[in-house]
C-alpha cells in the first residue's frame, strides 16, 4: 500500500465545542455536556495526531510495515502475538488479543505481573511480543523483560518517536525491536486536569485496531470470511446466518494460514515427528511441508500412528503430502449444498470415483482465481459415502 495515495480522511473540526447550548433547558446540564464535548473534541484531535504521524512520517510507516510482517510470518509458522500492559493499557491489550483472535491470528494476553509468578511459560519460540505502555518505561514490564529470550521480535506502543530513547530497548538487540509510537498533542493532565489515561488508551486502541486488520489482509485473501467463521455467535452470527447458505470459501482454512514445518535438524529434512509437532500448534491442524503442499488434520491423525516418526516427509507417497496440482478447484462463492451435489454428480461418471475419494483435498478458488485455501473433502461429504 503507499502511503502517498492515502487521503486524509479527517476534516477538521472546531478546537473547542461550539456555544449553542441552550441554557433555558433545565434537563440538560450545560456544563456537563461542555466537559463531555471537550472530551470528545481532545480525543478526536489525539486520533487526528496519531493519524497524520503515519500518513507523512516515512520512519513511522516503516516500523509499522515492520510490526505487521513480523506478526504474519511468525504466525504463519505457528507463532502467537503475546500482548501485555499494565493498568488500562493491560485492558486495552485484552481487547486487542480478542481482535486478533476473531480474526485466527492467534494471541493472548500475558499480565506482566503474572508472568513473573509462571505465566511467562506462554511465550513460545516463533512468538511475537507487543507491549502497550504509553509512558514506555513501566516498571513491571521492565522487570518482565529480563526474562524474555533476547532473539523474540519485540513491538512496543509507546509515546517515545526514537526506538534508541525507548527504556524497554535498552538491553535487547535494536534488530529485534519495533517501535509503535503513539504520542498525543496534549497530556492528560494538561487537558483534563487528572493523569486517567484516556486520549492515550484511544490511540493505542486505534492503532492496534488499525495493526490487526493490517496483519489480518496479509494472511487471509478475504478477512471478511475469516471473521464470519470465528464469530458464530451474537448479533454479527446471526446477521451472517440470515444472509444465505454457508460458502466453501466460509468453511476453508487458508493457506497463509497453515504454518509450514521447519526441520528440528535444519541440515536434514523435515520428518514424520516434525509434521507432528507443527500440527499441535497449529490452530486448523493443517500443515505445510512446503509452499506448494499440505497435509491435512486426518493424514496427520494416521502418521501419529506411525513408528518411524524420523521418516522424511518426502519418502511419503502424494496422497499424503498433497501438491497443489492434485488439489480438486472448487469456487469459493460456491455453497458447500452445490458443492456437495457436485462431487456426487461427479462421483457417478466413470472416473469420478478415482479423484474424488477420502483423502481428497478440495483447492478453494478466489476471486483472482487462485487457489487461496483448502477443505478436506470428508468435511463435506461422510467417509461412508465416498468408499460406497
């Protein structure tokens, strides 16, 4: 995306609320809607501040390309996004890992407090640690991050505009540290006369609303369906309910995210046992023994029950270790009833049973045309059915 394109969506507003109100209204207090306006106005111009650092400041878009691919390639390889923060940034941070989530990027909440009593046993190897703190210095997470492994990608949102001035960087390796800032034009206390964060919990709010949905296009070729998939419930479940018969492209896992698997040995090949390993931490049980493969969560099933878990992945016949080539196309637009007729239809031609069988992996069509996510074809058709 370039920056330069982006309009700037902000028309600005008067600094101060307008006086008209009437004061002859004896229901409406008038200054209590002055003080709720000039809240309202305070926040809208930190969000406006915020806005207009990453729409000209090249260093800012930089580090925020950065977070997002950090966060992409780490979860595509079975990473999580470990948030934490203290106070209301810990509440802001608990929202964000419930975003996160609804979208299948995977994270959790990690309090900075309660990682120094057990909790830091969450953080695993391909993690990816955010921090929100607007001070950039609180003393519990600094305590924290003594204890995490120096070579775990680190993001911090933070007031500080220099990564070098930033007290949560000062002993880890400046390669792996990524600098969110998220000043605002006014203090707290300069606005409203009380230290409660408020302007600054917006813009962290924002800006790690506006790093979700960032890291959401990178993994998904539709977003929308991911969401849709993970959010059955609730008045957005029931909208989606109502709108028709559920889509292929609803049910599919996508590609970007099926982690790949990485040898434990990186001088040999991957093995049964590494398949295995990366199918635990996967969140479909879908693997990637390369960018043009996949095993599916039944194969996986049937190789744990293999006693050679050191076998190389590439002795395994192509019904398990599925290239893209033998995957079935099916359009993502399809609904899985068409879909289900169609295998059926096809199931009685002459060849149809020798390519739609158990085992079978349907390639789920984009919009463009490619192949951007899989099913199983046992999740759409019984077992019974396809060996009858």
């Amino acid at each position: 995306m370039s920056f330069s394109k982006i309009q700037d969506p902000f028309v600005r507003l008067p600094p101060t609320p307008p006086d008209f109100l009437d004061s002859a209204d004896e229901d409406v207090d008038d200054e209590t809607i002055r003080l709720a306006l000039h809240v309202l106005a305070t926040e809208r111009d930190a969000l406006a501040h915020v806005h207009d650092l990453y729409h000209s400041d090249r260093a800012a878009q930089r580090s925020f390309n950065q977070a997002a691919k950090a966060i992409g390639i780490r979860s595509s390889r079975g990473g999580r996004v470990i948030v934490t923060g203290m106070g209301k940034s810990g509440k802001i941070g608990l929202k964000f890992v419930a975003t996160l989530n609804s979208l299948a990027i995977r994270s959790a909440f990690l309090h900075p407090t309660e990682a120094m009593h057990g909790d830091l046993g969450m953080v695993g190897p391909n993690d990816t640690l955010v921090i929100l703190s607007y001070s950039g210095r609180t003393s519990e997470i600094v305590s924290m991050l003594s204890y995490i492994p120096q070579d775990l990608p680190m993001i911090a949102v933070t007031s500080y505009k220099d990564p070098s001035s930033c007290p949560f960087f000062a002993q880890r390796p400046s390669s792996n540290c990524i600098l969110l800032p998220a000043p605002i034009p006014r203090s707290e206390v300069e606005a409203f006369g009380v230290p409660a964060p408020t302007s600054s919990t917006t813009t962290a709010l924002a800006l790690t609303d506006a790093l979700t949905l960032a890291v959401a296009h990178r993994l998904h070729p539709d977003p929308r369906l991911v969401f849709h998939q993970h959010h059955p419930g609730g008045t957005i479940g029931a909208s989606v309910a109502r709108r028709g018969p559920q889509l292929m492209g609803e049910i599919a896992v996508t590609i970007q995210d099926i982690p790949l698997v990485l040898p434990q040995n990186m001088e040999a090949d991957a093995t049964i046992l590494d398949a295995i390993l990366t199918a635990a931490k996967s969140v479909s049980g879908w693997v990637r023994p390369s960018p043009e493969t996949v095993i599916s969560p039944r194969q996986i099933q049937r190789l744990g029950r293999t006693k050679d878990l050191g076998q190389s992945l590439r002795s395994l016949g192509d019904e398990i270790v599925v290239e893209e080539g033998n995957w079935i196309s099916i359009e993502a637009a399809d609904s899985v009833q068409e879909a289900q007729d169609w295998i059926r239809s096809m199931r009685q031609t002459e060849r149809g049973p020798s390519f739609l069988k158990t085992g079978t992996i349907l390639g789920i069509v984009d919009p463009q045309r490619e192949k951007s996510a899989v099913v199983e074809i046992e999740d759409i058709v019984k077992k019974e059915e396809l060996e009858g």
